[in-house]
C-alpha cells in the first residue's frame, strides 16, 4: 500500500512535533472508519472508538512503541481493530469474536430480500445496490474480513495474524463471500450481463 | 471463459470495495487533533501540580528528618549532660551545643574519610534526586 506516512514524519511526530499527526489521521480515518463501522455497525460508535485509537495510535508514536517491525498501516489497523472490539464489548456487554461465533449458512444464503423492488432503477445501479444490500446484511466474521483485504489492503498473513486464526480460514472465508455473492447475482442476471457491466 | 471469469471477479470485488468503504464526518481530524492538544495540556497540568507536590513533600520530609535529628541530639545531649537541668531552655541550649560538637567532631576531628563519604553521598543524593525529578517532570 502506498502510504504519505515515512518514518521521517513518524520520528519528528516522537520528537514533539504534534501538529504532524494530522497527516496520520487524514491518511487512514476513512479506511479504519471503514474497519470499525463493521465490527461496532454504528456510525456514531464507530467514530468514538476511532478517535479512541488515534489518540492510542499518538500515545505509542510518543513513547516510541512502534517498532518499524511491520508496516506502519498493519499496526495502525491493529490499533483500530483492538480498539473497535473493547468498545464493541463495553456496548453490547459480550464478547467479539470473528472466530467464535459461527455462521449459520441460513443467516445469508437467502439472498431474495435483497433482490426485489429495483424494476424502476437502471441495471447497473440496481446490481451495485444489491451489492451494498449483501455485504450489510453478511456477517461481521465475514465483513470485518472483507475489509481489511479489500479496503486496509492487509495480506491474509496479516489479517490471520491479527484475529488469530489461520491463513486458510481468512482466505476461505474471502472466498465464500465472494461466491456467495456471484451465486446471488447469477441467479437474477446471466455471466453476459453481469459481464457487460464489468 | 477465462477472462470473462476474471472479468466479473473484477467486478464482483471492485463492487465490494465500494460497498464497504465508509467516509468519516467532515471535521474528524479537527476533532481528534483537538483531543490530543486537551490530553497534552493535561498532562502538562499534571506534571506541574506532581512536581509541585514533590517538591512540598521533599521539604516536609526534609524538615522532619532536620527536626528529628535536633530533637534527638537535644535529648541525648540533655541526658548526657554532667549538670542536671531542670529548665527547658538550658536543656535546650546544652542539646544545640551537643550536636554542633557532634558536627565539628565528626567533620574535624574524626575519621576525615568517612567525613567525605558522608558528604559526598549527601551530594549524590541531592544530584540523584533533582536529575529523577527533571527526568521525570519532561516526560511527564
């Protein structure tokens, strides 16, 4: 991922430099807003656990917690993940899991409800609105992932290491999602439509 | 077939990318920037009221420690004493005179080395403390 942030502004944000972490912030808060939206599903708690993991994200540059050992995006997306779940626990009093809880197939493999009621919209935009529809209703275990490979641009190393699980889960469940989705339109539009579209 | 497959992947994941990204409110960096300057104003705040607190505590100890060592030299000296006083003014007077004795025995005519350990651990105590004190006032 290409990213504005080197070490240099990293080093001169330490020294005291503070005014430069704004750059920080305006590099990743739509990414990691992306993030924390799918695990806490709320806007409005989305952005308070963020501003929470900026300022711990600015804490740990001024004592020099970060290391260099991994990317700087993979630690700051570590920082918001970590942060979204405490508050995800502290909100709803359980824990969260993107391991734990299984899915049960029958929570998203029906996917009819997303596909009524786009006869006056045009085709293109009707199949982007089905699009939004699946990954809003998908399980978290499913779009938390899908957010940080497609968004947080994290390798599924990454991903795996950071929701301590295996890389083969991470890329199965990349997979599903993305068939599942295939499934979905196939069903109302043929491969040459959707090609068309593509 | 096979680039057509691609061809839908390609669109299959670039309408997921769509889907999934969020945009925060306009003025969240502002926010999050004005956060920090409070958090950094407060633990300037703190760190003075915590040095200034230091510094209290240090003298009242320091004061103690002073005022315990006069009381108990006045007291061994007042016990020592060859004539008996009966008031607390001569008590007191004789217990002074016991310790600046003490002092003067101890720097002048006692064991000279041991005279200059004593001040030089005195200094490097003094030094130790107001280094951890400075240390610890600019990270705070």
């Amino acid at each position: 991922m290409m990213t504005k942030i080197d070490n240099e502004i990293l080093s001169r944000i330490s020294k005291g430099e503070n005014s430069l972490f704004s750059e920080i912030v305006n590099e990743f808060k739509d990414k990691a807003f992306s993030l924390a939206f799918r695990i806490l599903k709320n806007a409005q708690d989305a952005e308070d656990s963020l501003q929470e993991a900026f300022i711990r994200l600015y804490n740990a540059l001024k004592n020099n917690s970060y290391k260099a050992e991994s990317k700087f995006s993979t630690y700051v997306y570590s920082i918001v993940y970590n942060t979204a779940v405490e508050f995800y626990r502290k909100i709803n009093s359980k824990s969260f899991s993107v391991i734990s809880i299984d899915i049960t197939e029958a929570r998203y493999t029906d996917g009819d409800e997303l596909l009524r009621n786009y006869q006056d919209i045009n085709e293109r935009q009707e199949i982007s609105e089905i699009i939004k529809r699946y990954i809003n209703n998908i399980p978290q275990q499913y779009s938390v992932i899908l957010t940080m490979y497609f968004i947080n641009e994290l390798t599924l190393k990454e991903i795996a290491d950071m929701l301590e699980m295996p890389v083969g889960t991470v890329k199965n469940r990349i997979f599903r999602a993305k068939e599942k989705l295939r499934e979905l339109l196939l069903r109302d539009y043929s491969a040459e439509e959707l090609k068309l579209y593509a | 077939m096979e680039t057509q497959n691609n061809n839908i992947d390609n669109f299959l994941e670039s309408g997921i990318k769509d889907s999934l990204n969020m945009e925060t409110r306009s003025r969240f960096t502002e926010s999050v920037m004005d956060k920090i300057q409070l958090q950094e104003r407060y633990k300037r705040e703190e760190a003075k009221t915590g040095k200034f607190v230091k510094r209290i505590s240090f003298a009242v100890i320091s004061v103690i420690g002073l005022a315990s060592v006069i009381i108990t030299a006045v007291l061994s000296g007042a016990g020592s004493s060859d004539t008996v006083d009966n008031t607390i003014a001569e008590s007191y007077n004789s217990g002074i005179f016991n310790l600046f004795q003490k002092i003067y025995d101890f720097l002048g005519n006692g064991n000279p080395l041991l005279a200059i350990l004593s001040l030089m651990g005195f200094v490097i105590i003094v030094a130790a403390y107001f280094l951890i004190d400075r240390k610890i006032f600019r990270n705070g």
